[in-house]
C-alpha cells in the first residue's frame, strides 16, 4: 500500500507540502515569476499557478492545509465494538455460512451504529484499522469434488469458447495470402 493510513498523506509529509506552500507564498508577494519558483522548489509550474491563485483569493491561509481528506466516521471505540461483534461470527447475526464480506460488515455497522457505509468505504475502513482480506485455510466441507470436475469437464469448454482454427495461412491477419 502506498500510504501507512491506507491513503492520503502522512502528517510530517502535509506539513512538508504546507511548508513549500507557504514558501511560495512569501515570494509571490516579492513578485516573483511562477517557473522560478517551480523551479527552486521542484514543483510544476501548474502547482505554483494553483498556489499563486489561491494566495491571491485568499492570502497565506488559502495556502494551509486543510488536514486530512476525510475522517473515519467510526470513532476507536465504536471499531473496537464492531471488532467485537465481528468475532462473534457470521452466524451470530443471522447468516449462515462463517464467511465475513465487505456487504456484511456493511449491514452490521448499519445494525449497530446506524450509520450508511458503501462497500468501497467499508473496505477503507477495514484496511485503515489493519485488516487484510482472507483466504480460507481449508477447503469447504460441503464442496462437492466430483461435481467440480464434472463442470470443469463438461460445461467449462464450451463456455470457454472456440479457438482459431489451426490451417495454412499467413503471417498477416489483415492481407491473406492471394491466389
């Protein structure tokens, strides 16, 4: 994962960015020209114009951080009881097979904490607190082997489709060899 918090910037690495920006600002007001700043401080261009807009909208403040993208709408307590409940199982709150999914965890924070998550942001939220997905350990008990390979025997080629056919040609699929 590119980022520790599973997206979005480290605080030591937004206070750098704020820090550039603010350098910035300083000689924006010394009347400066946007490609020596990118310059000096290897930045785009682009980013000093962005910069030198907001500075002259609002002044040094436009320039501050704004903190992080979005905050998880589960406090720590709230994940630690969520945490709780999802060790109780699958089949605790009503489904059942022991499998947990993204869509089921998003129905028990809507049970417990009445709160509206998209799978996407469960998800985040999961990856974020160091969840990882799983994969089962063992195979199901009530995978049926004989009716696998049956399928894959059977059903599988000719949803698989048909190859080319294997005759003389050419080498160009666009001009075939002429008589």
């Amino acid at each position: 994962m590119r980022y520790p918090q599973g997206g979005g910037l480290t605080a030591e690495r937004q206070l750098f960015r704020e820090e550039l920006r603010l350098q910035a600002a300083e000689r924006f007001a010394r009347g400066e020209a946007s490609s020596v700043i990118a310059r000096d401080l290897r930045v785009s261009v682009r980013s000093v114009q962005r910069w030198r807009q907001a500075w002259q909208e609002g002044g040094p403040r436009a320039l501050r951080s704004q903190g992080p993208a979005s905050l998880p709408r589960l406090s720590g307590k709230q994940f630690t009881q969520l945490e709780a409940e999802l060790a109780k199982g699958p089949a605790a709150h009503g489904w059942e097979d022991q499998r947990w999914t993204l869509s089921r965890v998003k129905t028990v924070i809507g049970r417990r904490f009445h709160m509206t998550y998209t799978v996407q942001g469960v998800r985040k939220l999961l990856v974020r607190n160091g969840w990882s997905c799983q994969v089962p350990a063992r195979r199901a008990i009530e995978r049926d082997d004989d009716a696998v390979a049956g399928w894959v025997k059977e059903v599988w080629p000719c949803a698989e489709g048909s190859r080319r056919p294997v005759e003389p040609g050419s080498c160009s699929r666009t001009r075939p060899v002429s008589p």
